[in-house]
C-alpha cells in the first residue's frame, strides 16, 4: 500500500508494503494564536484530524494550521515515507500532540478503508478529513499521454472519494459527525493553459462536495 502526495509531475514507487509510524504526545503545547484573532472561530480543542497528502507542501502546512487550533491528535496519509515520518516528528515536538504517519495508495479503495480503520482504532474517532493528495501537469490535451491522464484522474478524484467515503462512514456511526474538505484547483473555475486535468478533476471535487454533504 503506497500513497499520493501532492508532488507535481513525479511517478512515485508503488508496491511497497504499508507502514505506520507514531509520535506519542508529551505535554500539549497551548495555542499559538492570539486570544481573539482569526483562530480563535476555529477551536479544535479534543479533535482529531486525517490529512492524505500531508507529508509536505500545502498538505503539511495545512497540518501545521489544524495542529495550532487545538488537535488532540491527527493523522499523516501519504506514500513519502521519509518526509511523513519528518512531518509527524515536527508536528509532535512543535505542539505536542499525537502524529501518525501512514504510508497508503490513496487508489486503492481497500487500502484507503484498512487504513481509515487503523487511525480509529488508534485515535478512537475521526473528526475531520483534509483531503489534499494530488498530483498536476502541465501538458496540452492533445499531447496527454492516456495512461498519465487516467492516473490523475484516479488519484485526485478516485482518491478523494475513498477518503472521504472511508471516514464518512466512522462519522455517521459515531453519531458525532464531521467535517471534510477537498481541496481542488482554482482550475476548476477558470482557464489555466495546459491543464486540462486539473480543470476536470477540481470541477468534479467542488461538486462532489455539494452532492454528499447532508
């Protein structure tokens, strides 16, 4: 079981077995943002967090912004080994939470769902998903190779999908709900020249979202 990471244009490895990697917490570190700004409307205090994607780039930073609002604990999805388990070990000294790392193929539905099932059985619930694994090129349409066009079609939607339908699933029996979050490409509402993958995949998320929210 690998993963997707939001890495442009590169082909990583596939077929190498999962792995699963923890920073146990010491002593929660408090809040870095200001009493009264902006992360005060977002407190996160007690909740844990899935990001696929979140070994670097915007999925890490993103990490970083949950982990300041107050996680208790939260989960790296992603098939970069090296720089997921870097991530979960700054994660956890800078904040002092719990960070697992969790090498997965977010194409493989069956991996996704194994996987999904470990983080609850690990954290006890899943309260948000961030879904940011993805892949992008820029190639013109005429020129796209076939094989390298269904990969970023299975990998940034097929991918979201299980994600989402994985975590969805522990939400609703929790009875607490949840919250998940795609994250697309300004693509899919304007031109961007040549990315015609991104145009369709960041169109599909935003309307995905609006179809499976209650």
């Amino acid at each position: 079981m690998n993963a997707m990471s939001t890495l442009s244009g590169a082909l990583p490895t596939e077929g190498a077995p999962p792995t699963t990697t923890t920073a146990s917490p010491t002593t929660q570190q408090p809040s870095r943002h200001r009493p009264g700004g902006v992360f005060s409307r977002f407190e996160l205090t007690g909740k844990v967090a899935v990001i696929s994607g979140g070994a670097r780039g915007l999925g890490y930073e993103m990490a970083r912004g949950l982990c300041e609002a107050g996680l208790a604990g939260i989960a790296i999805l992603d098939i970069l080994q090296e720089f997921g388990e870097s991530a979960i070990k700054e994660l956890h000294a800078d904040f002092g939470i719990t960070a697992s790392f969790y090498r997965v193929d977010v194409r493989d539905n069956d991996a996704v769902e194994e996987v999904i099932n470990g983080v609850v059985r690990d954290f006890g619930s899943v309260d948000i998903l961030l879904c940011s694994a993805g892949v992008s090129d820029n190639i013109a349409a005429e020129d796209y190779p076939a094989d390298r066009f269904k990969r970023v079609i299975d990998i940034n939607l097929n991918g979201v999908f299980f994600c989402a339908q994985s975590c969805a699933k522990h939400m609703i029996s929790s009875g607490r709900g949840g919250s998940i979050i795609f994250i697309g490409s300004m693509s899919g509402r304007i031109v961007n020249y040549p990315q015609p993958q991104c145009a369709c995949t960041s169109t599909y998320l935003a309307n995905l979202l609006i179809m499976i929210r209650p």
